[in-house]
C-alpha cells in the first residue's frame, strides 16, 4: 500500500503542477503577446476550472481501485 500512497501522491503532484501552469497560461499579462498566443490562453482559461474540480476528485477514486485490487489480489492468494 505504501507504493500506492506514493504513486497517488506523485499523481496529486503532476495535476497540482498542471493546475499552476494553466493557471500562469490563463492570467499571464505584459510579455504574453510574443510568447502565449491568444487562442492558447483562451484555451487554458476554459480548461482551467474543470482542471481545478479534478484536483480535488483524484485521491478517492484511485485509492477505492486501489484497495479493490488488492483484496482481490489477496483473496486470490487464500485459494
């Protein structure tokens, strides 16, 4: 299970980054004209919001799939 935890955690992390990069995407000013272009950070101000719900919706899922697998994994070991 402590590999589990550490894989949830390195997901959680990835998404978090994610999050902060669209976040800097979106809201960006000044140099933004020679380095973003407009439809990307239209793009990552609609992303934005779906990415933020999915940040708080990751952990409960993966660790419920997680402790499945394993029970059957050890129910399959007791036969």
């Amino acid at each position: 299970m402590a590999r589990t935890n550490a894989a949830i955690i390195q997901i959680e992390n990835a998404l978090a980054a994610m999050v902060e990069l669209t976040e800097f995407i979106a809201t960006t000013n000044g140099w933004k004209d020679w380095l973003i272009p407009d439809p990307v950070q239209d793009l990552a101000k609609a992303l934005l919001p779906s990415l933020k719900k999915l940040q708080g919706q990751v952990r409960e899922p993966l660790q419920r799939a997680s402790n499945e697998i394993h029970r059957v994994g050890t129910s399959n070991k007791a036969k």
